[in-house]
C-alpha cells in the first residue's frame, strides 16, 4: 500500500542469529527468534529521553491511560507520567522504579484489532502517522480501530516482514507489532 511504499527503514534491523535460546518456553520458537530480530524495547524515564521520539513517550502515556491512568499525552516524560508508572509497576509486581523497560512495557502492552477501541488505539495510530512522512496524518487519530487503521497495520507488517522473515501480518497489533512500533521500526 501506499504507507508501505512512503516507509523507509531508519536503522538496518539485525536479524538474530539465535533461534529460541533464552525465549519463552510458551512461545514458538519462530515468534522467539522474531523477537530476537526487533530492536530491544526503549529505555525511558523521567526527564528528557532524547534518543526517543516524542511519540515514543505519547505511546506509553497513552499506554498507561489505558490501564487506568489519566495523563495528558504529550510527549514528556514529567513527574505524572512518572508516577502513573511506578503506581503501574507496583500493580503488577515489577521493580517500581519509574523506568520503563522491556519487562514494563510487556506489562503495559494491549493487544488491539479491528472493533478495538481507547487510548492504546490512539497510540498505534499515532505511531502509524509518525512512519508516514514523519508525522504525517494517514490515520485520524481518534481510538477507533475501523478499517484505516487495520489497513495501516497490515501495511506496516507487510513492511516489517520484508525486513523480518516469519513477522505475523495478521492486522493485529499484539506484542511482535508494539515492539516494532514502540522501537521506531521503519520510521524514516
């Protein structure tokens, strides 16, 4: 589709050379080593996190707004979002340290489809608008998964999959696609 074609790869992926060691035993081994193949999730906390775009932060404030938290989703990562993180981590037995990490981030995440609807839409779709044309505006970013936004994540996996054999493209968005997404996977 056209959002594949206007996508450009910003950072060559390394492709894994291991298979399913140290992977999740519940895991397939080829979803493992697909893992594998995706850049590690980002490092954030509080203050300036400058190696990260902005939407990078607006997806995990928009993220917590779906657990519960009502953050203003701007980009920064000031003192609410802060706490709004380790009230998160405390929830969910993690190191309650207010540094999102890849064990936060698989907490965080929500697998969203067609018919989905609230925040953790919005931050697939404004991550989807950040690969068009950087910031580009393909998708309304309204929380609403209808047939634009399943249309842009099948286009956005068909993407990934040239760069990564065995990446799912299904129009679901569960932790392979957040992965991808959150780490800025085909961002130009």
């Amino acid at each position: 589709g056209a959002l594949a074609a206007g996508m450009a790869v910003a950072a060559a992926i390394p492709v894994a050379a291991s298979t399913a060691a140290g992977g999740s035993a519940a895991a397939p081994a080829a979803d493992t080593a697909t893992a594998q193949a995706l850049q590690p999730w980002p490092v954030l906390r509080q203050g300036p996190n400058s190696q990260w775009p902005r939407v990078t932060v607006r997806s995990l404030q928009y993220l917590l707004n779906a657990r519960g938290a009502r953050l203003s989703v701007d980009g920064v990562f000031g003192a609410n979002t802060r706490a709004a993180v380790v009230k998160f981590q405390r929830s969910r037995h993690l190191t309650a340290d207010g540094v999102v990490g890849a064990a936060t981030w698989r907490a965080l995440i929500l697998t969203v489809q067609r018919g989905s609807t609230g925040p953790a839409v919005r931050a697939v779709q404004d991550q989807i608008n950040f690969r068009n044309l950087r910031n580009g505006h393909t998708l309304n970013v309204d929380g609403i998964f209808g047939p634009n936004t399943a249309l842009a994540v099948r286009s956005f996996q068909r993407a990934m999959a040239t760069e990564i054999p065995g990446f799912g493209v299904d129009g679901i968005v569960g932790p392979q696609t957040w992965q991808a997404l959150v780490t800025e996977a085909l961002s130009g």
